[in-house]
C-alpha cells in the first residue's frame, strides 16, 4: 500500500477524535501542544535518554530542563527526570519512599489520582485513604490519626483532579517531620499552575520545597506546561532519594550507565521540548497562560451564579469548576451536554470544567448558552 492510501485511511479512521483546537473539550486536564514544543518534539524523535552515553547533549537537557522546574518548585538542585507522565512520577516517589525507610503504609487523600491506587498495588504497599473536609481538602486530623509504625509517607494533592484543590501541605509537612516520614507532593496539575497564581496575586498556600518535610514532588509539563505527551516529571529533595531507584545496566551501547525512571528507552524529544518552551515562554509567558485561564474561569464561576438551579460546588482555587445542580440529576444534564459534542467530566456528584490553554471566550459563551438552555429544558 503507498503511503498516500495509507495516510487516506489513516485519516478516516482518526475522524472520530476530538480535537482541542475544537473547544469542545472540557474536561481534560491535557491541552493542545505549543506550536513551539511540537517544532522541537518533533525534530529530536530519535534521541533515547535510556542511552544516556550515545545522547549526552539530550542528558545534559534534561538536566536543565529539571533545574528549570526545580527553580519554580523553590529548590533549584533538585534532582529529577522527564518520564512519561504523573503515574510513573508518582509510583518512583512512592517506590523511593518503601524502599528508604522500610515501611509499607501510605496515607493519601481520598480525592487523590488513580495513579496512587496503582502504585500502591504495584509496589504491596497498604494504602489508607483520609477523608476530604466540605471544601475538598484532606482532613490533617484524620492524616495524623491514620500514620502507624508502618507508615512509609503521605501523599498530599497540590491540584485536586475533581476541582483543583491544594490540601493543606505546610500542615502536612509539619507532620511528616514530625513523624520522619515521606511526604510527596502530588502537583501533576497544580505544579505550573499555583507558582504563577502567587506572581498574579492570588492566596494560595505554600505546597513545594520551601516546606521542609515536602520530600518529593510530581509536576506534568503536558498538562498545563503544553509540551507534547509524554512529558511528566519527578523531582526529590536530596540525591539519596535517588538510591532505591537505581539500576546498573551494564550492556548500553553508550556504555554502562545507571538508571532511575521505570522505562528503559525514554523520549528524549520531551525533555528538549521542555527545555526549549521553557526558555521560550520563561515565567512570564506561563504567568500570562496562567492569567488567561483564570480569567475564563472566573466568567464561567459568575455565570453559574446566574444560572437557576445551577451553582459551584466551591469557589475555584486554580482554573477547574464544580458545577451542580439543584433538584437536577446531573447525569442527565452531562449526558445531553455530550450529545451536543461537549467532552466534560463528571465527579462526585457534579459536572467539571477544567480551563486549559486550548479554551477560548467563545467556547465557553457557547457552553454555558448550552447548559441555559437544557437546563430549561430540565426543569
């Protein structure tokens, strides 16, 4: 078959994706590529970070791509890696946490990712789950009550996946010293989110390295970072963090090296992609990203207000929005939302709106003329 067929039937068979460009999708936490990230993404396919002696320049990259969200995380010596995404920064923190100190309870938040779940069944951990507060915070109290003799660490959420909320991690953090415990910061969203919020002038608390029992943090360059898929990260406090993770492979091509990350051969076109849209943008570019979203989020927050029968589940505290219903089923609402061609989640009892890069003003007027009007139809 010449590639033309190929490409035709390629084509075909691809037409029934969503596209972010669309606006349609409301409920994702991943956006559309920079055109910049994908230039370069696209450019270094070939490098492999798992053969860090045949790509030293890529090695070299990634460490300053790392140094660069390390910087934004309040500790600029942080090691760390590009890996493929939250899941696998979250089950090597976790990995890290057992295997230093011996212990295989984790306490979490109940409104933490799927991904801590997995983790915790990959690596025969036991993980207790505290409950949340009204607002969608972990109950500290419940936290300090769960810890035991067995406790390996605690995972706070800086960016909750249901309405993007910051546990409170200077608590947290006090507690972990306290009990000389791992704490990891769970920031997959909310990690190139809440930095930018504090420039901008919004309360939001500590959640990074400045706090001294934070020991080690997930942040995702392809959520709100719009670097290509794969490129989550993981950053440690210390270098002895680092030891439960390492794997001598002595048959590299490049010649032996040691390795961290879960994957053997790893994209090293998602490091560079990070490196280069970071010099690119630099804080002020993200800050006006950042910005941007707020402001989307804060018209759709008033006019919900508006609405009869709808209201917010709680203020936003980054750019995600719970919306319910009163005397509404709200399955009903997001299934007629679907059939209009809106891809939006549904958590706990409510319709979720995350605003990412790829949302515009007209999307959003769009939406919420859509939800007046089965909103009429519901009643």
């Amino acid at each position: 078959m010449n590639q033309a067929e190929v490409l035709k039937q390629l084509s075909e068979k691809l037409k029934r994706d969503l596209t972010y460009t669309s606006g349609l999708i409301l409920g994702s936490m991943c956006t559309k590529p920079h055109p910049f990230a994908k230039e370069v993404f696209q450019k270094h396919l070939e490098k492999n970070l798992g053969d860090p002696g045949l790509f030293q320049g890529t090695v070299e990259v990634e460490r300053e791509a790392i140094c660069m969200l390390a910087s934004l995380m309040s500790k600029p010596d942080a090691p760390g890696f590009i890996v493929s995404g939250g899941s696998e920064a979250n089950i090597l923190a976790l990995w890290s946490a057992r295997d230093k100190l011996n212990k295989r309870q984790v306490v979490a938040s109940a409104s933490c990712h799927a991904s801590i779940d997995k983790a915790a069944a990959l690596l025969g951990l036991k993980l207790v789950k505290a409950p949340v507060t009204e607002e969608g915070e972990v109950d500290v109290d419940a936290v300090r009550r769960l810890i035991n003799d067995d406790t390996a660490a605690i995972v706070s959420i800086a960016g909750t996946t249901d309405l993007g909320v910051i546990d409170p991690i200077p608590e947290l953090s006090e507690l972990a010293l306290s009990y000389d415990i791992h704490l990891h910061v769970d920031a997959a969203f909310g990690g190139l989110v809440i930095p930018f919020l504090k420039e901008l002038g919004y309360k939001v608390p500590d959640f990074d390295f400045k706090l001294q029992g934070v020991a080690s943090i997930t942040v995702d360059p392809h959520k709100m970072g719009m670097v290509p898929i794969p490129a989550g990260g993981i950053l440690f406090r210390d270098e002895e963090s680092l030891k439960p993770l390492s794997f001598n492979l002595p048959y590299l091509s490049g010649g032996p090296a040691l390795q961290y990350t879960i994957t053997g051969t790893r994209p090293g076109a998602s490091a560079i992609a990070v490196w280069a849209l970071f010099k690119h943008l630099g804080r002020e570019g993200y800050r006006k990203v950042v910005a941007r979203c707020m402001e989307l989020t804060e018209i759709i927050a008033i006019e919900v207000e508006r609405i009869p029968k709808a209201r917010l589940v709680r203020k936003p505290v980054m750019n995600v929005v719970g919306i319910t219903f009163d005397g509404v089923k709200v399955e009903a609402v997001a299934e007629k939302l679907r059939r209009r061609g809106w891809a939006i989640s549904t958590v706990r009892g409510f319709i979720r709106i995350v605003v990412m890069p790829h949302v515009k003003l007209r999307h959003i007027t769009r939406f919420m003329r859509d939800l007046k009007e089965i909103l009429r139809e519901e009643v």
